[in-house]
C-alpha cells in the first residue's frame, strides 16, 4: 500500500494561508496609500482655496478705501493745484487708515507730485510708469515691486472726479499708490489671518512635497505679470497615516517571523514525531519510541502509550473478561426476571382457568380469588421496581425537595410498617428514636427518603424468620447529617456478596432468596435514591448473626421555623343522598370493572371517553360530586382536563387513576392539583377508601 504523507498537505495549508494574507495585506496597504493620497489632494485643494479667499478679504479693506479716495474731487483739484496742506490735512491722515507703509501721488503725466512715507520705506519714488498704464486699463489693481527695502504690494487706482465712479466717463486726472512692505509685520498678520506658517520664496525656489504639511504658492507679480517672489503658505496635514502605515509593515515583519517559527516548529512538533509514530507502529522500533517519549505535549503521552502497550493488552483481556460477566450477569437477571413474572402468572392464569371451569365451593373460589389477587400484586411490584430502575439508568429522576417534619414522618412509617408484619412471624419491631431532636422542620424529598426506609425495613422483615428488626435514626448536627440505620436479626449476607448487594444485576442466591422471591432490585433503587439525597449507604453484615444498614443524608433546617398548614379547600355540600360520581376513563374493560365494583353502591355513575368530555361535563352539570379521572386520555389527557375545570369548579373533588406508580408521577399528580389518586390495577378497598373520604 503507498503511504500518503501528511506533511506535504499541512505545508500547503501553512502555505496557501499565508498568501491569502499576504494578498490581503497588499490590498489594505494599497487602499491606505491611496485614500492618504487623496485626503492629502483634497487638503492641498482646500488650503489653496481657502488662502486665496482669505487674501482678497484682507485686501478688500484697503481697495475699498482708495476707491472711494480716488472718485473725489477736491482729490482732482489737488493734481493740479499740488496743494500740500490739503494732502497732509486729507490724505496723510490715512496711512493708518490704509495700514500702509507709504502712500504716493501722481499727476495725469505719471510725475510724482508727492508722498507720505514711514521710516520702514525710505525710497522716494519707486512706482514704475507701466504700473500707471496698467491701471489707465484696470482703473483700480493691485501689484507687487522690488524695491531696496524689499517685496512690496502696492495698491493703486486711477483719480477721477465724483461723477466717474466707474473711472470709464473722463479722463484719468492723476494716479493714487498704497504700498504695504512685505516684511515681518505683514506675514505675520497674514499667519493670524489664515492660521499657516509663511515665507517670501525666490521665483525658481521648487517647493518639496511633506507627508505631514499642506502648503499654497500665492505668486507675486509686478503690473505686467512678470513673477518677481512667492508667497509660500504652509499648514501641518492633520490626518496622519504614517503610524497605520508602520503598523502594517510591523505586523508583516511579525507575521514573517511567524510564519518561520511556525514551519520550524511543525517540522519539529508535528512531522518529526508523526515519523516517529509511523516507525514506532510499523517495526516497534525502540529508538523511535525512546525519542518520541522525550517529544513534548501529546506525542510524549503516545511513547508512553507504547512502552505501555503490553499492560494495555492485558487491562483489555481483562476487560473483556468483565464484560462477559455482566453479559452472564444479565443473562442471569433476565432468567430470573422471567421466572419471577412467570410464577405469578402461571398463578393466576391457572386459578383462573380453575375458577372458570371448575365447579368450586364458595370458600374455594374466594382462596383461588386470593391467591389471584395477591400474585397479581406481586407482578404489579415486580414492574414497579424494573419501571423505576430503567428511570434511574436513564437519568430521569431528580429529587423534589419540601419541608417535612422527620419524627411525624418517622413515627407513620414505623405505624404503617408494624401493621403489615404478618402475625405468624416471632419478629419484634423496634424504632429508636434521636436523642437530639431536629430543632426545625428539615427540607429533603419525603417520597424518596419514605421509599428507602420503607424498602430496607421491608426487606429486614422479609428475610428475618424471628428475632428483632431495629430501625433508629440520629441528628448530627455538627456534621450536618442524619443517620439512619436498620439492624435485624435474620439471615445475613456472606462477606463475599458484600460489594455486589447494591449491584443491579447480582441478587444473592440462596435458600431464603429463593423462597422470598423478587428481582432483587430494592436495595439498588435504595442506593440510587439516597445519593440522588445526596448521602452514602453502607452495610455490615455476618451470616447466621444478621444484617445492619447505614444510611446518611444531609441534614438541612427549613428557613421557616414553624410549621405552615396547608389550607384545606372547602368541599360542596352533598345535594342528594346518592353521590354523582364522572368517571373519566377511556379503556371499556377498565370502566366495566368501575361498574361492577360500585354496582352495589349508592352512586349515580356518568362516564366521559376523552379529557374534552369530561371537562364539557363538569363545566354543564353541577351535580357532579366526585371525578375519577383517568391521567391518559385521546383529545385531552387527565392534566390538560384538571387545569380547564379547576377555575370554575374550585371545589370539586378530582381523583387521579392512574397507571404510572412512581414517585414522581405522584409529585406530578399532587402539583397538578388531584386532590389525590390511585394507581392500576385498581384495589377496591382503596377506590372506596377515596369516595368515602371526598
């Protein structure tokens, strides 16, 4: 057979996932480089609008001062007359006006007539005549100069009288110059007004692109548009990717490494030990399983295994072995089952048959009756315990915890207990009671705790022919636990069965065994039932001498102190002397056999076939008295009935009759709100016991 090698498959799983990344990483790297470049595009688009817009707002001021000044005409009497007290009195006044750092004059013939200076412009007369002919065309503009002291920006307008204020009706009078020096004052003004940082740059100067600075070229011409300096406009780009992108080449480092630690330790932890595994399985070679032993992690565990190997053979012979006991064990109990149903119907199928066709006497036909009646109780046990065993292996029994009071129910268990000792028997029943009393009523499952009582003792009557059966109990409270034990002074159990009583498939086989009978699964439903109660059971036992069963569960006081009584829901008065009693029962031989046990008695009997009838009948007929309802029914079952007839008719006694006999169908009956029930097969002492009673 050729081997297919698993390493190759892993290797391209390491492989191809990793270019799945490393083409998700370029994508992202790709997209983050270029939406940087965008928000960078955009910035740059908004800063230059934004310092344009600024700059003309900043001149808007000053070119709206020396249009109004130049549409004046005392202003054009001032060219020719050249009246200097005028101008100082008028014009001169306006430097601060003007925010300028000189103001300049000239006639119609482009001769300087006079100026206004500050300290920070010396030069006399520095405005060219083409700056004069450009604005013979604009009437109104704005320029730069190269003067000794530096850049200047000179706004200009022609001169022109009040009645020309579009300088376009007459001819220009004059010319009218504000000059502001573009120095440390002005640009730092300009950095208040547009929030940058900005320098004067030389005309060829090329400005670098920066990651993290947007910046705006705002040029700087003279009259003809000859570029004599820039104005360069610089603000920090406030959205950084620089980071993001160091993370990413971060995480491809890491991720390279990563991925080379990752095929170093798969060839390590994973290839290398598989090698040892295949050689260690095909020649049990001794290196390989030596070197696999000091891998690390599971493969260590599985050089283990095969050093192991041998002990491993033996542990599954033995298992093996095991195994068939429990399959002879259950074989065994599966005989055994049969013959313990078989004899109580071989019984009562053969009285039966006698009663039917033997002319009997009267005494006879009621032993035959008896001995019919009593095997089939004893079947009805047998499938009570085998129903209540497969719950329990099927995990479907839980515990329902209520308050009781242990002694009163300690002393009713005693009471009923003693009265089913058959008198033919010497055996004395003794209940010792805890010398500390419980100081509170405690919370447990009464029915369970009732149940395993009920089982040992019955058992330590069954199987003691005279003597005495002890049952005792104790409150511990410093160890939170009640003991229990039950002692007799019957037959005892051989120290070998001991670790097998509360087996589910052993019962001990013996004489006394064999003439008791029964499947022997009351001590395996006990010992289930107290650890459900969360305790422990024990036994000590010595054959000839006897047998003692300990049992402890936990012990836990109620939170309430004294005892609630239950209130008892008020009965309707009985209207006629012959009881109206609705039996719910969809079975025709189970509702013969109501008729013909009650058939002697004063009661009007109404049947109903499903849940739905019995409901429609109770809600239409108010002489209803008593209900006997069956649990399982066709269209509505006994619970969906109870729950539909128990908010108009409050106070009608409701009976449950039922098939199911365990205790927590009992529980369920109870929180259903039955007032009580009774199970099949139907006893009659009971049945009249209940309508007697309700």
């Amino acid at each position: 057979m050729t081997l297919k090698k698993s390493s190759p498959k892993i290797l391209f799983l390491i492989v191809s996932s990793s270019i799945v990344f490393l083409l998700l990483y370029a994508v992202l790297f790709y997209y983050i480089n270029q939406t940087e470049k965008e928000a960078y595009r955009n910035s740059v688009e908004l800063f230059d609008g934004k310092v344009s817009q600024l700059l003309i707002l900043e001149s808007k001021p000053i070119l709206t001062a020396i249009n109004n000044d130049t549409n004046w005409d005392e202003f054009v009497n001032f060219t020719v007359t050249k009246d200097s007290v005028w101008y100082h009195e008028t014009i001169s006044n306006e430097l601060n006006i003007y925010g300028a750092d000189y103001l300049g004059v000239y006639d119609k013939r482009k001769q300087f007539i006079m100026r206004t200076p500050t300290p920070t412009i010396k030069t006399l007369d520095f405005i060219p005549k083409e700056s004069m002919f450009y604005l013979d065309k604009v009437g109104i503009g704005k320029f730069y100069l190269q003067i000794p002291e530096g850049i200047v920006e000179v706004t200009g307008a022609t001169i022109h009288a009040s009645d020309d204020p579009l300088k376009n009706k007459s001819k220009t009078s004059g010319y009218f110059f504000a000059v502001r020096l573009i120095n440390a004052k002005f640009i730092k003004n300009l950095e208040n007004i547009t929030s940058s940082r900005i320098k004067i740059i030389g005309v060829d100067e090329v400005i670098p692109e920066q990651r993290h600075v947007v910046s705006s070229v705002f040029p700087l011409k003279d009259a003809k548009g000859a570029l004599i300096g820039k104005l360069l406009f610089e603000r920090k780009f406030e959205v950084y990717f620089e980071n993001t992108i160091t993370i990413l080449y971060a995480i491809i480092v890491v991720f390279l490494i990563y991925l080379a630690v990752s095929l170093f330790y798969t060839q390590k932890l994973v290839y290398r030990p598989l090698y040892l595994v295949r050689k260690a399985l095909e020649k049990g070679s001794k290196s390989a399983i030596n070197e696999l032993k000091k891998t690390s992690g599971e493969f260590s565990y599985i050089g283990n295994l095969f050093e192991e190997n041998s002990n491993q053979k033996l542990d599954l012979i033995n298992a093996k072995i095991k195994a068939e006991e429990g399959d002879l064990l259950k074989a065994s109990f599966l005989a055994n089952l049969s013959h313990e149903i078989r004899t109580p119907m071989n019984a009562i199928n053969g009285f039966t048959e006698l009663i039917l066709n033997t002319e009997l006497s009267k005494e006879e036909s009621i032993e035959y009756l008896n001995v019919i009646q009593n095997n089939g109780k004893n079947l009805v046990s047998i499938i009570d315990d085998l129903i209540e065993m497969s719950k329990i292996d099927s995990n479907q029994i839980s515990p329902n915890f209520s308050e009781i009071n242990l002694e009163s129910c300690i002393v009713e268990l005693y009471k009923t207990v003693k009265v089913t000792i058959p008198k033919t028997k010497a055996v004395k029943f003794k209940l010792i009671k805890s010398p500390v009393a419980a100081a509170y009523n405690i919370v447990t499952d009464e029915i369970k705790l009732k149940q395993v009582i009920i089982n040992l003792l019955t058992n330590a009557i069954k199987y003691t022919d005279e003597g005495l059966v002890t049952f005792s109990y104790e409150i511990d409270e410093k160890e939170n636990l009640i003991h229990f034990t039950i002692q007799d002074t019957g037959a005892g159990i051989d120290e070998d069965h001991h670790k097998h009583v509360f087996d589910r498939f052993k019962r001990v086989e013996n004489d006394k065994s064999i003439q008791v009978g029964g499947l022997g699964l009351g001590l395996s439903i006990s010992k289930a039932y107290i650890e459900i109660l969360g305790g422990t059971i024990s036994l000590e036992s010595e054959v000839g001498v006897g047998s003692t069963f300990y049992f402890s569960i936990p012990l836990q006081y109620a939170k309430v102190e004294h005892i609630v009584v239950r209130p008892i829901r008020e009965k309707e008065i009985v209207k006629s002397e012959n009881k109206v009693i609705l039996i719910a029962e969809d079975d025709n031989i189970n509702f013969l056999l109501f008729q013909k046990m009650m058939q002697k008695m004063p009661y009007t009997i109404i049947r109903a076939h499903n849940g739905q009838e019995a409901v429609d009948i109770c809600i239409n007929n108010s002489d209803i008295d008593l209900v006997l309802m069956d649990i399982k029914m066709p269209i509505m079952n006994g619970f969906e009935a109870i729950e539909q007839i128990r908010p108009i008719r409050p106070e009608l006694s409701i009976i449950a009759q039922t098939a199911y006999s365990s205790s927590e169908d009992e529980v369920k009956i109870k929180k259903a709100g039955f007032d009580d029930y009774i199970t099949k097969p139907l006893n009659r002492e009971r049945l009249f016991e209940l309508i007697n009673k309700y």
